[in-house]
C-alpha cells in the first residue's frame, strides 16, 4: 500500500510529485533523526560520567597532587585537545591528564558505536519494507 503512496504510479500520476517526495523524505528522515538524538544522548551521558574520573586517574597515577588535581582536570577538560600549560605541572603529567581525555572519549564513543547497531538494523527493516527492492 505505501508503494501506492509513493509511486503514484498505480493512479496514472508521477513518482515525482511534490506530495510524493515529502512524503517519501518524511519517511525515510524521522527514524534517523530519532537515531542521531539517541545517539546524542548516549555520548553525552557516557562523556558526563567519565571524562572528569578518567582525567583525575591519569592525572593522578602520572604524580599530580591531591591539591593540583582539580585545576589539572578543568584546564584538560576545557582545553578541547589543545596545548595547556599549568604552572607547577610537567608537561609529562599534562600529557598524561590529555591521554586520559582521548581515552574518556573513546570509551563514549564505543557505547555509541554498539547502540547504533540495533538501529541501523531496525532502520534497514524499515527502508526494506517501504521500498520493493530489498
């Protein structure tokens, strides 16, 4: 039935009517971005939750005091992958602070990655069953 919709064809019309089209895109666009919300939303949970422990480890296990530790992690946190220089810190310890950010980072990204797989699969079944050649 949803082929009679989008073809038109079946009632002597076009596939390339604008009333198609939108249709067609409205279809094939909201479980994506259902997708992409979810998908944000399970990074930035993850992220929230280990970026600040996974910075402060690293930090730690390289010699940075208990007193230093918090300013190393907001400068680190903050810097967005650029150079921080904190005085009274090495840059062996500032190096090992960043390492603990790329690694907080992938860590989220790897959640991300295993539950977008359900999706893709459910998006594939959806595309196959509104479109006749899978």
């Amino acid at each position: 039935m949803i082929q009679h919709i989008i073809g038109i064809r079946s009632m002597g019309g076009t596939s390339k009517s604008p009333t198609a089209v939108y249709l067609k895109l409205s279809l094939t666009s909201r479980p994506h971005s259902v997708a992409a919300a979810i998908a944000s939303g399970i990074f930035t949970a993850k992220i929230n939750a280990q970026l600040v422990p996974t910075i402060s480890s690293f930090a730690s296990d390289a010699g940075v005091s208990v007193s230093d530790l918090a300013s190393v992690v907001a400068a680190v946190a903050a810097a967005g992958g650029e150079a921080v220089i904190i005085p009274g810190i090495t840059p062996t310890q500032i190096a090992a602070a960043q390492l603990g950010r790329l690694t907080a980072f992938a860590n989220s990204y790897q959640y991300l990655f295993i539950s977008v797989i359900p999706w893709t699969v459910v998006g594939a079944i959806g595309e196959c069953s509104v479109h006749s050649h899978c």
